[in-house]
C-alpha cells in the first residue's frame, strides 16, 4: 500500500466494515500477550505437574537405562517397545500441553473475543505461489516483525544483563559453596531471572497490543468515496431510490382516482385541497378517506366527482383539517365527527331532495 493510499484513508471505518473484517478473521490479535500468558500458564503448570511428570518419566526410562540388555531387537518388538513409551510421554505430557493449549485459546479470545470465519480457514492456493511468497518475505510487514523480535531479544537480555552482572562474583564462587546452600542460591536467582523475563514481556505484550490495534484500525480507514459507495450500497441509490419513490406514488394516485367515483362526498377549499369521504352505514363505523389531494391533484379529484355525481361540498376549514391529519384508507378521527356528519346529513337530505 502506498502512502498516497494512506494518506487518502481519512474516514474513521464504519460498522458495516470493522463487521465485514471480523467476518473475514482481519482481527488485530497480539502473539506477544498470546506468548506471555502461555509463559506464565507453563510456568504455573512446570510448577503444579513436574513431580507427577518426574516420576511417570522416571518409570518410563529407568528400564533404557537399567537394563538395556533386556531391551528387544526385533522389529516387532522395537516397535511395540517405542509405542509404548511413547503413549506414556504422552500420557504424562497430556495436562500439561493441554494446558498450553487452552491457554493460547484463551489469549486469542480474550483479545478479540470468539471470532467464526470459515474464510480465515478456508485453504488460500493464491499464497503458494513462490514469487508472492518472496514478496511478502521481504515487505515491510515481515521487516517490522523480524524489527520487533530483535528488539524483544535485546530488552530481554538488558534486563536480564542488569540482573546478573551485580551477582556474577557470587555465581562464580558457587561451586565451592555447601550443596543445600548453592541449591537455595541458583533456586533464588532462577527466580528473580523468571520475573525479570516476565515483567519485561508484560511491558513487550502491552506495547505490541497496542500498536497491533494502531495498525489494524489504520488499514480498515476509508476514503471519502469508499464510504459514498458503501453507503450507496447500504440505502441504495438515490436516483434509484426516488424512481422507486415516484412510481410508489403513481400509483396510489392511480388507486386513490378510481376510489373517488365510490365516494359519498368531495369537501373542497374550494380550490386548494379536495378530500373524498365514503360512508356506509352498515359497514363503517365512521366515514373513511378515499382520496385527498392538493392543487392539481384536487382539481382531477373534483372533476371525477363532477363527472360521477359525487356531491362537492365546500368547507375550507374541515377540508384542511382532513388534508393534514387523515391519510388514504383510514378513519376520521372522533374530533371530526361532528362537522363531517353535518356534511353528510346535508349530501342526504340532497339526495333526498332530488
């Protein structure tokens, strides 16, 4: 990636796109916290499990070592005496690894919690190709990494130089030192190095964590027209959107025309709004709009009522009260029951008349 590239990554990734690199396992993981907890987690079960693992070692190899000349030298023989041995290192290895193992689990989990990506997973035949193996060999990525392991090396060995190099006079003189006593002494020193290559991968994991999610968020940041185009994907185009939109309308416009020949009454403005109600008795229990309109629209709704002989009424007040807060297909509400049944009781007696 070029640094033009880079530079043009201004946008903070959206969800849509951190989701869509967890989906493909693009997450930032630290192999230094996954190294110093399976550090301390073998440290802890060296400590729990190495008299059990002594001693199953110690049945295992003492007849090699005791009586090597009960040893078989036949092929079935050989093969049933190294199966064997091999199951019982097993065996007594099993807590231990499995340990190891849960612990490195644990380690992913815990930073980037339970990631699913079969595509992660999924064989990648492109990555054996020898020349892009050699181009990734030699990127930038692989000279950061082989940078922060020489670096992790050297803060290693400063901390434990600091260590050692005050007490080098009293490891020299060891040898001469009564057993139990240079035992509690190496035991000791053995100690301090575990904690001091310890404290020193605590301060190595946290910076590599951090810095891996530096980096992790810098590669998922987008340009100006990545997130355009993803947000055209997400809602749609608009030019799409307001196609749709208009077609939409076409037709309950179509549908709301072919209502007003049913309607009972057209209450007008008289010019600005026209809103078609329709009323029967035994069906409803109040009268429903059928139709409604402004400008242009009313005056096609008034000319099909003129046309039908549906009964125009004018009211300018209830007309616009029924434009603004009734939609098509639904109820007057009860605060124009009123004025809209005096407008019915008039359209009835009308017809009456007539």
């Amino acid at each position: 990636m070029s640094e033009e590239d880079d530079s043009s990554k201004t946008e903070e990734p959206t969800g849509k796109r951190l989701e869509k690199a967890r989906e493909e396992g693009n997450v930032p993981i630290s192999q230094e916290i996954k190294s110093l907890i399976m550090l301390i987690g073998g440290i802890v079960a060296l400590g729990m499990f190495a008299p059990h693992l002594a001693s199953s070692l110690k049945t295992t190899l003492t007849p090699f070592i005791a009586h090597p000349d009960a040893m078989p030298t036949d092929f079935e023989g050989l093969r049933a005496l190294i199966a064997s041995t091999m199951l019982d290192v097993g065996l007594a290895l099993l807590w231990p690894i499995s340990i190891l193992v849960g612990l490195a689990i644990i380690s992913v989990i815990g930073q980037v919690g339970f990631v699913y990506s079969p595509k992660r997973a999924a064989p990648a035949f492109d990555k054996l190709s020898i020349i892009k193996g050699l181009g990734q060999f030699f990127s930038m990525k692989r000279v950061v990494e082989v940078g922060k392991s020489l670096l992790k090396l050297g803060l290693i060995g400063v901390a434990l130089g600091f260590v050692v190099w005050p007490r080098l006079d009293w490891l020299l003189q060891t040898p001469g030192m009564p057993t139990e006593a240079m035992l509690i002494k190496v035991r000791n020193i053995l100690l301090l190095l575990v904690a001091t290559v310890t404290g020193v991968m605590l301060l190595i994991a946290v910076g590599d964590m951090l810095y891996v999610r530096f980096q992790s968020h810098k590669k998922l940041k987008m340009t100006k027209q990545e997130v355009k185009d993803e947000h055209k994907q997400s809602e749609g185009d608009p030019q799409v959107k307001s196609r749709i939109r208009a077609l939409r309308m076409e037709r309950v416009r179509r549908r709301m025309m072919a209502a007003v020949p049913s309607a009972d009454v057209v209450i007008t403005n008289p010019t600005h709004f026209a809103v078609a109600l329709s009323y029967k008795i035994e069906d409803m229990a109040a009268p429903k709009v059928v139709a409604k309109g402004a400008d242009l629209i009313a005056k096609k709704i008034r000319e099909i009522a003129e046309e039908n002989d549906v009964p125009i009424v004018e009211n300018p007040p209830l007309a616009r009260a029924l434009f603004a807060s009734v939609e098509i297909d639904q109820f007057i509400p009860q605060e124009h029951y009123r004025p809209v049944a005096e407008v019915i009781s008039y359209v009835m007696k009308l017809k009456k008349t007539r």
